[in-house]
C-alpha cells in the first residue's frame, strides 16, 4: 500500500496501523522519516513526476499497490479579502491535485489488477466550510466529486473510492491554532474533545478491508458529530 504524507500525524498513525496488520507499507512524504518497517519515498505530491518515482518505488519493493490513502494536505488559512494567489494556489496544488496525481498513477494499475481501494483524506469542513479556510475547504470538498466520479468511471472494476472526513484531530497541524480557536472547535463537537489519528487509521483501515468493497462514493464521517448533517 501507498500513503502519502505518513511521516507525520495522521498519515503516520495509519502507517503504523497497517505495518501492525502485516501490510508492507511505502510512505511518500516530502521529508522527515517513515516509521520503522515502512519504506519511505520523498515525493511532492503536487509533482506528477516525482508521483511516478514513488509508485515505481513501491511497486520494485512491494509489488503492485492495491490501498492507496492519498492523505498529504496542507493549510494556508486567511480570510478572502487577505487571501494571495500564492496560499490559494498552494493549498489547491498539493490538496486537490496531489490527490488526482496519485489517484491517476494508482488506478492504472488497479485497473490491471481489477482490484484497489484509494481513500482521499477530506476533512469536515468541505462540506461544513469554515471562516478563513476558502482554499482549504474548497479543496477537500472537491475531492467528493473526485471520488464520486472515479466511482462511476472504474467502479466495476473492484476499485473502490471514499473520502474520510475527519473533524478535529490531535496533531501538529492543529497544534498550531490559538486556543480560541481549539475551545471553539472543541465546543461545537458533541463529543466535546478533540479526536486521535488512531480515530482515523481505524476508519481507513476499515474502507479498505476486503469486506468494504461494497462502499464506494461514500463519505464517512469521524468527527465526533461536528460536522452532522453536511
Ligand atoms: P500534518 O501536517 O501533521 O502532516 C502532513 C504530512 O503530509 C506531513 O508529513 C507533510 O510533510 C506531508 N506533506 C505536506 N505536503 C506534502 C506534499 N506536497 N507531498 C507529500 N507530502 C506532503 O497533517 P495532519 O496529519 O494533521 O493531516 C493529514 C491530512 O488530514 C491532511 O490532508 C489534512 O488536511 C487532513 N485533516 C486533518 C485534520 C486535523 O485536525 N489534523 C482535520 C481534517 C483533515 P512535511 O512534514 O515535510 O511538511
């Protein structure tokens, strides 16, 4: 299996999940270092080039990638009237079109194989929204009709596509808002914390098992409730 973005936070929580369930497990991350077990690839994933080096990667290492988890994202938060080109174009880049470069190299083989399961990493607010995140929230709604669409297009081949759509989760990129924002977050979730990146490898490990080939185009929530709803 392929993941991109596990050297860190969620991306690393469902390296080490799979390693632990025995799946030979390649992190494509721009730095850092995977976990123990994992092979790890440098590989911006909004460069089609370096998209390609990292499945050829897994691929000679691991044979051909069935579970593809395309979980590399990034922030660049700032209400419209503030908001550059810059942060609007890099969010889209490595979020929405990152997401399309793995999913087009992986489903090509999939397709061979008649067999894959690809998870795109949303988030709550794509489909809930939330001020000061019009890049952000704009590139993980789009990744619905990413899957959405992949779904209609391959789905007969035993491929399937979901988005995971986590709320608010314990990790660096979060340990970063002011605390304002983390009570107000913490507040609107009627679990009233913050969710653990083990929340989510369990979600995906979940879609991606065997017995979930039935789900495809699908949303799943795991958010505390947050985003209920939407
Ligand atoms: P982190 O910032 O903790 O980790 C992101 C990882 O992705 C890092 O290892 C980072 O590398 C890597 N990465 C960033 N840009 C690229 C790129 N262009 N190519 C390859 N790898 C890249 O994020 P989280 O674990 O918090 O988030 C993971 C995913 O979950 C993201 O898609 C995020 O949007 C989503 N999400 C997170 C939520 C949360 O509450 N944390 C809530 C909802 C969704 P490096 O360290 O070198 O920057």
């Amino acid at each position: 299996m392929l993941v991109t973005g596990g050297n860190r936070g969620i991306g690393r929580a469902i390296v080490e999940r799979f390693l632990a369930d025995g799946h030979r497990v390649c992190s494509a991350d721009l730095g850092g270092e995977p976990p123990a077990g994992a092979l790890g690839v440098t590989c911006n994933v909004a460069d089609p080039a370096q998209v390609e080096a990292a499945f050829a990667a897994a691929e000679d290492a691991h044979g051909p990638v069935e579970i593809l988890v395309a979980n590399a994202g990034i922030t660049r938060d700032s209400l419209i009237m503030r908001m550059t080109d810059e942060q609007f174009d890099a969010v889209l880049d490595v979020n929405l079109k990152g997401c399309f470069n793995v999913a087009r190299r992986g489903v090509k083989s999939m397709m061979r194989g008649r067999y894959g399961r690809v998870v795109f990493m949303g988030s709550v607010v794509g489909l809930f929204g939330n001020a000061g995140q019009v890049n952000y929230s704009a590139s993980k709604a789009a990744l619905v009709g990413m899957a959405r669409s992949l779904t209609r297009e391959v789905g007969k081949r035993g491929i399937t596509f979901n988005v995971v759509a986590p709320g608010f989760i314990e990790t660096e990129m979060t340990a970063v808002l002011p605390t304002e924002v983390t009570d107000g977050f913490k507040a609107q979730t009627p679990a009233g914390r913050m969710g653990s990146v083990a929340d989510i490898a369990h979600a995906v490990r979940f879609l991606t098992s065997d017995e979930a080939g039935y789900i495809s185009g699908a949303v799943i929530p795991v958010d505390g409730g947050l985003g209920m709803g939407h």
